[in-house]
C-alpha cells in the first residue's frame, strides 16, 4: 500500500481462517483511518495485526505508528539500535541538504520536529533473527540508512521487505521514461549517515539472491533484471549511491544504543564543491538536549498529507526527506559540547578511498 511516497505492508503469519498477519511499517502522520480501512478490505472488519514491525524508525514509515498501536493494543518490534528513536531518547542524526535540496524544501511541511514516543510499546526484535508472527520469515540487520535498519526476508519464495535499505525509482534519462520501468538504487542520500554501513548492506541483500524485493520507497522489483540491477549497485556502490560530496561521505555518524554520540560537522555551504570535512563534533548529551528543546516545543505537527495524490518524483527519489529534522542546531552542539572534546583537524582530504574506518564503519554494529 502506497501512502503519497512511501510503502507500508501487510503481510500473511499464516493462511487459513483466523490466520494472523503483520503490519511492516507505519507510514505517513494522518494515514491510520486509511492503512485501517486497507486491512479490513483485506482481513475483514475489526482486522487488527498480530504485531507491527518496522524496518527502521524514520519518520515516513511511523506516522500512525502510535495511533495503530493504542488503538489495536498490538506490540511493536525494532531492532534494538532503533529503538532510542521511537523513545524519545534521541534524534536522527541531522540530514544532509548538502546532498541535495529540491525535494527537501517542498516536503518540509511534514517535517515532524521531535521523535516519536512510543516506549512501553516497542521491544526490540528477537535476536535469533525470528519474526513475531511471521514464522517463516527471518530478520536481517541492513544499516546505514538508521542504524537499526532491517530486512525482513521469506526463504521459501525469496521475498525481501527491504525498507530503505535499496529504493526503486523511476528512471530520468529520456530513453527509459519510455519503457518507464523502475530501477533499483542506493538508500535515500539525503538521509543516510553511514555509506560504509549502507554498502554492506546492499552486499548482504544482493547475497541473499531475493526473488522479489519490496521497498519503501518506489515500486516492488522482481526477478532477474532486478537482480541483476542489485548486483550492479553493490559493486558500483561508490559510484551509483554515494554522493561525491556531502557530510557523511567520509565520516559516518557514531550512534549506539542511546542514539546519536556524534556527528560530522555540517558541510558549511551546501553548494561548494570544495567542501571540507572539518572532523566530528561531539554531541554526547543530544538526548538531554533534545529532551529540553522539546519541553519548550508544543506545537502540534500536523503532516497530513493529501493522500491519494501520487507523487513520481524522478530525481527527486535521493532528494526526499526520509527522517527527523535535527532538533539541536549544530552551533547549539558545538557551543555546548565543542570544548570538552579534541576536534579532529584533518582537512580537506575528499578521496572516496580516504575512510579509515576509524569512525566507526558498519562493524561497529552489532
Ligand atoms: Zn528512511
């Protein structure tokens, strides 16, 4: 089911009457009476899931999260490195305009401006890699795009709900407009903030050799051409996904079980090409922050979006807000905790192949 740009899913644990099925994913703030409305033309009146799970806690994939929740008295399960986003613990780290602007400054208005909350009501998935209520699904941890990203995968006829791990968008260039078939690409650029990590999960994806890859964003792939498309992402990763330039093209940012630790400087003007990477700054402490500013922040977020539209956003796909607007301004981060930490001086130095791992690549995840 497609709300505006993004997906949600509903997915069969067991066929037969009474057989349960899950939510995977939560879509857009206003979309519950619709994603209510879609599982009871599809289970029945009053259907509620067995469980909702998510592939990550951007805020695209749990605007009704809370809703659906309260009102079906239903569990929520999340990888656990994803679970100080939907506490609100902590912020995402902030996007990168850097990357791209277009889209960004057109969808603002569904910016939600602080984390969602739904502590007593999410637990983290089971580390055995089982499924609640999908017994024979399998759970794959695919970060980069959020730290706690997922992949929920059927070994029996190779179906992958790959979240944003790997989109599917409309191709730009003239030619395929006419076959108008849709391509597989790397996670939305503009909120990524670990390409080491992102890589690794599309090598892991593409190894898993899935039939049918279902996105959140884009349309559902299948087959060989996507397969093959997959392969070509993974080994071109660097070209195909990765912008040239952009806050976390060299460094990632550090997150653990509390949330964020630290980001890289922000690029400082978004259109230069010469653009430095000025080392991190430390923003231990951003949950508390977060916490203070969003004391001061009552204002409701209304994002209801209209929608029934269809939006085909061609190269605005890796333009797209997916994500939290960064709650703490980086000055505010700096001013408060820039003293306390040495900052790292190396400069300038933009080569793709200039990552050291030493900023904690995606190994640093469990
Ligand atoms: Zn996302």
């Amino acid at each position: 089911m497609k709300i505006v740009f993004v997906n949600v899913y509903f997915v069969r644990g067991s066929s037969g009457p009474g057989g349960n099925w899950v939510l995977i994913d939560a879509g857009l703030y206003g979309s519950a009476n619709r994603i209510k409305k879609v599982a009871e033309a599809h289970f029945g009146k009053d259907a509620r899931p067995s469980a909702i799970l998510l592939t990550h806690g951007h805020f695209d994939h749990v605007g009704a999260l809370k809703e659906l929740a309260l009102e079906w008295n239903v569990p929520i399960y999340a990888n656990h490195l994803e679970i100080p986003y939907l506490t609100g613990l902590s912020s995402y780290p902030p996007p990168d305009p850097s990357v791209g602007g277009g889209a960004m400054a057109y969808m603002s208005f569904m910016y939600p401006k602080k984390p969602i909350n739904v502590g007593g009501m999410v637990q983290p998935l089971p580390a055995d890699g089982s499924v609640p209520g999908l017994p024979e699904w399998r759970w794959f941890h695919t970060p980069g795009h959020s730290p706690g990203h997922v992949s929920f995968f059927r070994e029996r006829d190779r179906t992958m709900i790959v979240g944003d791990a790997v989109v599917t968008r409309k191709p730009e260039s003239a030619l395929a407009v006419l076959t108008d078939a849709p391509e597989v690409c790397g996670p939305p650029a503009y909120f990524t903030p670990d390409w080491p990590a992102a890589k690794k999960s599309v090598e892991e994806i593409t190894a898993l050799r899935p039939e049918v890859i279902a996105t959140g964003h884009g349309v559902p792939m299948r087959g060989e051409r996507m397969l093959d498309e997959l392969d070509e992402l993974a080994k071109y990763f660097e070209q195909m996904a990765v912008p040239t330039h952009g806050r976390y093209v060299n460094h990632p940012a550090i997150m653990n079980e509390q949330g964020v630790v630290s980001v890289p400087d922000a690029v400082s003007t978004p259109a230069t090409k010469a653009l430095t990477i000025a080392g991190l700054i430390t923003v231990a402490g951003l949950a508390a922050l977060a916490i203070s500013r969003r004391k001061k922040n009552h204002k409701a977020n209304a994002a209801e979006g209209p929608l029934d539209t269809h939006i085909y956003y061609g190269d605005e796909m890796n333009l797209s807000v997916y994500g939290e607007i960064p709650e703490v301004e980086d000055n505010e981060l700096r001013r408060r905790n820039g003293p306390k930490q040495p900052r790292n001086n190396s400069k300038g130095n933009k080569g793709k192949d200039d990552f050291t791992g030493r900023n904690a690549p995606s190994n640093n995840y469990p």
